[in-house]
C-alpha cells in the first residue's frame, strides 16, 4: 500500500543473493589482484634501487630485481624482503640503513601503485 505524497521505496528491481554474492566475492578478487601487482612492482623497483646502490647495472640489474620479487613469495610480507636486501647489503658492503631500506619501500609503494592502477584504468 503507497500513501499519497510518499514515493517507491524500490526504484531497482532486486538481484538474487547469489548474484550479489558474486559481484562482492569478484570486487574482492579484484583488489586482492591489484595489491598483489602493486607490491609486486614495489619489490622490483625496490630490486633496481638495491641493485644500483650495489654497483648492479643492466641485466644483472633485472635479475636481481626478479630475485627481490620472489624473495617476497618464497616468505610473504616485507620483512623477508629486508632480510634479503639488507643481507646482500652487508655482503656487498653498502652502508644502507634498514630504516632507509623501510623508507624507500614506502616511497615506492606509492610509486608502484600510481603505476598499476594507471595500467588497470
């Protein structure tokens, strides 16, 4: 029953729960990709930055870059990426502070994400 001056409530017809059960859990995926692409690139321009502070160029350069990559997916999270940064760090022996290592992994966060989702637009 619609009372005189009110207006429908329902403008859209309703989805089926499994259908707005789809389009969250697909949302969802798609985030969990784009961050998992985003750190991915933070860690390989985290790679070439190490690999130029350790005297690296070209090809040796990308490899490495490759190996700080999967560092992250051999031990998820970044600790293990400093762990593998600073120890190549303290062979090579450059005098590059953990604290400075944090700080450029942030800056290229934001670096790598701009990245991303200018490729994903």
């Amino acid at each position: 029953m619609v009372y005189k001056g009110m207006k429908e409530r329902r403008k859209k017809p309703r989805r089926p729960a499994d259908a707005k059960d789809k389009g969250l859990t697909g949302d969802f995926v798609h985030q969990s990709e784009i961050e998992f692409k985003v750190i991915a690139r933070r860690n390989k321009l985290l790679g070439l930055w190490a690999a130029e502070k350790m005297g690296m160029t070209g090809e040796t350069a990308k490899e490495y870059s490759i190996e700080v990559v999967v560092s992250n997916i051999e031990e998820p999270g970044d600790d293990g990426v400093v762990r593998k940064v600073m120890k190549d760090f303290a062979e090579k022996g450059v005098g590059e502070s953990e604290d400075r290592l944090r700080q450029e992994m942030d800056t290229l966060l934001g670096v790598a994400s701009g990245e991303i989702r200018s490729e994903s637009a």
